[in-house]
C-alpha cells in the first residue's frame, strides 16, 4: 500500500510541475505586456508563490521531509480562489430563494459560463490535496504500545 501512496505524491509532484511550468510561461507572456501597474505585480507575486509552493512540494515529496510537505498543504489551502466560490454559492442561493433567474436553463447556463473552469480548478486542487495529505500521514512514524513489566511487589499489589 506504501507503494501505491509514494507513487500517488509523485504524481502529484508531477501536476505541481506542469502547473508551476504553466504559470512560469504565463509569467514571461504578462511581463512581456505588463505596464507594472499593481495588478499586473500581484499577478506576478501569484504566479512567484505558485513556483515557490512548488519547489517545497518537491523538497517535502523527495526528501520525505513532514514539514515541508505541511507547509504545502497550508499554501495550498490559501491557494483556492474561496472569494469566487462563495459568489458561486451566493449566485446558487439566489437562484433557489430569489426572482432572478426566469428558468433553470438560464441559470445553469450562467454557471457553467462564469463558474465552469473554477469548478474544475478547486475540484482538481482540492483532490491533490487530498492526494498530498495521505502521502503526510503515511510519513508519520508508526507508535508502538510497549508493555511495561512490573515489579513482583506491584504485581502481587495488583492481584490483591
């Protein structure tokens, strides 16, 4: 079973690496354009932390080091884009309790339009997280209960 959990965080090394080589290229394409207003630095900043969340990944997966792979874990976490999956949540809200939408076709088309590439982001990050997370437990050393022997004196103590 270890077998199958190490080759899982190597698979999901593998994703943070296309995913980090992605945002790398998409990096050297906006500073090609970028007027260095604030938004195109954050976007930048962004697309740093995603390179750095990588490279700790990779030092916490081949190394098998426990805090790495956590601090990964925490990054990750703060890597979901929650701001624009409430709104999802709010707009599915509004279509249950509100007049907004005239039918479920609308609404539906709506959120596959705006929401259908978050979906799919916050679904494959949260399932490498997942991933990640089982390959941390398995880093864990195993405790063993060890029986103490006692003295003769507190055994007969005991038997009374």
């Amino acid at each position: 079973m270890s077998v199958i959990i190490n080759c899982a965080g190597y698979m999901a090394l593998v994703y943070e690496a296309s995913a980090a080589f992605l945002t790398m290229v998409q990096m050297v394409n906006l500073s090609k354009i970028m007027k260095f207003d604030m938004v195109d630095v954050m976007i930048l900043f962004g697309g740093m932390c995603k390179i750095f969340c990588f490279g700790v990944l990779a030092v916490g997966i081949i190394s098998r080091h426990r805090l790495m792979v956590k601090i990964w874990l925490l990054m990750a976490y703060a890597q979901i884009q929650w701001g624009d999956v409430g709104k999802m949540f709010y707009n599915m809200y509004e279509y249950v309790f509100s007049d907004k939408y005239k039918s479920k076709q609308e609404f539906m088309q709506e959120i596959s339009d705006v929401y259908g590439s978050l979906i799919g982001q916050v679904l494959a990050r949260i399932g490498i997280i997942l991933i990640v997370y089982r390959f941390f437990k398995s880093l864990e050393v195993p405790i063993k209960i060890v029986k103490v022997q006692l003295d003769p004196k507190a055994a007969e103590l005991k038997a009374k």
